[in-house]
C-alpha cells in the first residue's frame, strides 16, 4: 500500500502548530498573574429615560409603553391604587378574598370553568392579586390574541362572577392556612417582628381571623371590588410585541366608558410606633433560634438614604462581602447566613434588620456578634477597600434594573404609583452618582445616626430555657445584651389572634 506526501491542507496546519506556542506566550504576556490586577474599562451605560414611555391616556390612567420585538408575546400589568390599608375593620380578609377570585371566578359570559379553559387554549395567564398597599392583574399572551385577550381583561375588570363555589372554596383555604400560622418558627418571627416594628394596632398588623373571615359575603367582594377598581385608580405596565400608536388606542379602548364609578384611593396611613428597647422571647419548640434585631428606619426620600445604603451594604447586606456575615458565619460558625437590610420605606419609614438562626445555646453569643459589628462601623472608620467594594456593587449592577422591556415598564410604573417619578423625576439618571459620592466619613455618620443601640429591640423565637443558659465557653446571656429588660411573648390563638395563657 502506498503512502502520498501531506497535502496543502495537512502542511498548513503543521506550520500552525508550530507558531501557536509563540502565540500563546504573546498573549500570555498580556494577562496579569493576579486576578486583582486585571482592568477593565469603564462600564458606559444610560438609563432610559422615563417621559419617553410614558403615556397619559384620555380615558384615566397612566401607562407605559416599551415594544419589543423579540418574541410575539404581549405583557399587560394593571396597577391598582386599593390594598390592605382600605379593608373594613372586621371583614379582615375581603382584599385577599377579591384579589384571589378575579381572576379566577370567571365573568359575567363565562364561568371559572370556561374562562379557565379559553386561557389555556390561548396559552395565556391571568393573575390577580391585592396586597398591602397594591392590587394588580397581569394578563400575559400572544400578540395575535391581544384583541381576544383585552375583551377578556375588560370582563375580568368591570364584571366579574365571583363564582360562589370558589369564593366558597377560597374561605375555606385561608381557614385552614390560619390553623397552620404556628408551625413554622419563621412565620411567628415575621409576624411578631411586624408588630414590634410598627405597633399592635398599625393597620398593617390588623390580621384575618376566623371571624372576619367568616362574617364575608359576597356582596362584600363585589362592593370592595366596584369601590376601587376603577380606572382613576390603575397605572398601566405594557410590554412585548406591539406598536405604540395602536396599542395606546386599545387601551383608551380597554378603560372608556367604565359601567360603575368608585372612591379615589385615600393615602395610606402612616403613623407607626416602634417597641421600646429590649429583648422579646418567644417560646417555641425548634432546634434553631431565629432572632431578628431591630431598630427604627427612614423613608427613602431621607437624605441619608444613599449613605444608609452603602453602610448597610458594608455591614450585612453584601453577602460573604459584608461584615456580619464574615464574623457570624466564616470566622464563627454560628449560622448559616446572617445578614442586614436597611430599605426605606414607601409611604412610612422602615426598619433596620439584621437577622440569622443559630443553635440555642449560641443565639446569644451570636447576637453580641452582631452588636459588636453594629457599634464599631459606627465607631471606626470603614477601609476604602469596604467603601469601594460596596459602591460598586451598586453601580455595576444597575443595568439590570432595565435589563428587560418588561422590567423597563414595571420599574417606571411602580415609580408613578408611589409618587417617586412626581418628587425625583432623575432618580435613575443621578443614582450611579448619588452613590459614587458617599465618603467613608457619611457611613460613619450615618451609622453613628441611625445605629443608636439604646433603641435596639431583640427578638427571640426559639428554645426559652436552652436559649437562656447561654454557651458554657462564651459568658454572654440574651438578658445581659437586653440589659435585663427581656419579655416574654406569648403564642397567639391561630384562629383569633389573641394571646393563649400558658
């Protein structure tokens, strides 16, 4: 058998390999041996600007309006001005009630069932849903359907059915939920958190009980739903694979000539009350205690609010970056996570959190840890590594607040409904700046402001006795870090909500 000389291709590609490890130190040459010493060049990136999607609509709302092409889908979401806030005292229960059934009890021509099934034949969803301080609906389809589609958004709006069986159903599941709010120790937590935080008869901590929620009827769905959703109430999101003219004619469509008239939503009450300073216990029967430390926040209009930002990023809202986590977790192996959140509140302040679980007997070592990391970032400087560190992490993740139409529409809708957009119409053009010019000295000041360790309130839901005892090679207790200022909590009835006697 004869062999035949290399051809051109097999020569071409020996002479190749014969220069790649040339090439290969060339480029070699102009990589770092560290990571840290790599550069990259500035990330150039503008915001989009608002007013450019915004829309005034003659028939009452506001909406905003980003196309795009790049699947023939079409997202609709309809802010509603109604919430918690505005439920009647005693009929606790009627938003979740009217949230939950609107989109799911059908409409004047077609039953839960029907309307069910021509969602699914469309490949279209419908979700509804009231919250404190916000109601929605989201209707997500194909823009072919778009026209079917808002015919059934207009029936869902102006005329529900609220299909007895299902509200039936639905009262029937929030009961049972309510028999299960004390199983889980992080539910207990979370709800008295809430109460410490903003008070016993703050409207936001007024909870279902078995009698509200049995004493609603019907009627009381269909007249808080005529009494609010109407369109002087909705902000608009739109997003997807339209053309604005024509979209923005089916919505003057979509909300003209609205068969009922409703209130103007009123603004939301804001008048909360912090506990007084010390330890709170509950008792309760889990192999980790959950404690969250709380101090009083601000509204997000504060000045103080970009500096509280970057503080609390330093401190133990940056993840394996930030200081509590580094000190409770890695160094100590005390949790899992633990962590901080300082955001600033919407219509009334915030709070300040820090927060983890740990074994019961090292729940108080821990939460010294946590208190020794508050005084000192408010005591000594931060490194301009820290600074730095936690200011990118702000900037350089900013694009993704618009990284998609949808999310471009959404961010700027909820900016119109909380009033953001009227009082800082270049919010998002002068953020990235805002936070560049926090200095190591405003986290300092801000820390030494807002961190005020008198007012600490301490929450414990966890082991009481184990908790109590301490751990043997640590001589800190729960008491002392409460300066013996430590109340018991009791359970509270699932059903009523009132404290049980032990």
């Amino acid at each position: 058998m004869k062999t035949s000389r290399p051809g051109l291709c097999a020569l071409a590609l020996l002479g190749l390999a014969a220069s790649f490890p040339a090439q290969l130190k060339a480029v070699a040459g102009k990589i770092p041996d560290r990571p840290e010493k790599l550069r990259f060049p500035p990330l150039v990136y503008q915001p989009p600007v608002q007013s450019d999607y915004r829309v005034q609509l003659g028939s009452g709302p506001v909406a905003y309006l980003a196309p795009d092409r790049e699947l023939p889908l079409v997202n609709i979401v309809i802010y509603v001005r109604t919430g918690d806030y505005v439920e009647p005292e005693g009929k606790e229960g009627v938003t979740d009630l009217t949230g939950y059934l609107l989109a799911r009890g059908g409409t004047k021509s077609k039953t839960a069932e029907e309307l069910e099934e021509r969602l699914a034949f469309l490949a279209a969803s419908l979700n509804s849903h009231i919250g404190e301080t916000q109601g929605s609906i989201a209707l997500n389809l194909l823009s072919k359907d778009l026209e079917e589609g808002l015919a059934i958004l207009r029936e869902v709006l102006t005329v529900p059915r609220f299909q007895e069986d299902k509200f039936a159903l639905r009262k029937q599941q929030i009961l049972q939920a309510m028999k299960r709010r004390n199983d889980d120790s992080s539910e207990i937590e979370n709800r008295e958190r809430d109460f410490l935080s903003y008070g016993e008869h703050f409207w936001a901590n007024r909870q279902n009980t078995e009698a509200s929620v049995n004493s609603i009827t019907l009627e009381d769905v269909r007249a808080f739903h005529q009494k609010w959703f109407h369109p002087a109430n909705f902000i608009v999101a739109v997003s997807g694979d339209f053309d604005r003219g024509p979209m923005m004619q089916r919505l003057e469509e979509l909300f003209a000539h609205w068969p009922f008239s409703g209130d103007k939503a009123p603004a939301v009450p804001a008048n909360p009350e912090f506990a007084e300073s010390g330890g709170y216990l509950v008792d309760k029967d889990v192999p980790q205690g959950r404690v969250s430390i709380l101090l009083p926040g601000v509204l997000r209009e504060n000045p103080d609010y970009f500096p509280i930002a970057v503080m609390n990023r330093i401190l133990g809202g940056g993840g394996f970056t930030s200081r509590i986590m580094n000190r409770v977790r890695s160094d100590e192996g005390l949790a899992y996570s633990a962590f901080s959140s300082f955001q600033g509140g919407v219509y009334y302040r915030g709070v300040f959190l820090a927060g983890f679980q740990s074994k019961s007997r090292t729940v108080a070592y821990a939460t010294s840890i946590v208190l020794e990391e508050m005084r000192r970032i408010a005591t000594e400087p931060v490194g301009s590594d820290e600074l730095n560190t936690a200011k990118r992490s702000f900037i350089d993740t900013f694009p993704r607040t618009f990284s998609s139409k949808a999310q471009i529409a959404s961010t700027f809708a909820q900016d119109e409904f909380t009033g953001r957009y009227a009082k800082d119409p270049d919010y998002y053009k002068n953020y990235r700046q805002r936070i560049d010019a926090v200095t190591v000295a405003d986290v300092q000041r801000v820390a030494q402001k807002h961190l005020d360790l008198s007012k600490v309130s301490i929450l414990v839901v966890g082991q009481k006795e184990e908790i109590l005892k301490g751990h043997p090679n640590h001589p800190v207790s729960l008491k002392s870090l409460c300066h013996e200022r430590l109340t018991e909590l009791p359970l509270r009835d699932p059903m009523t909500m009132k404290p049980m006697a032990k």
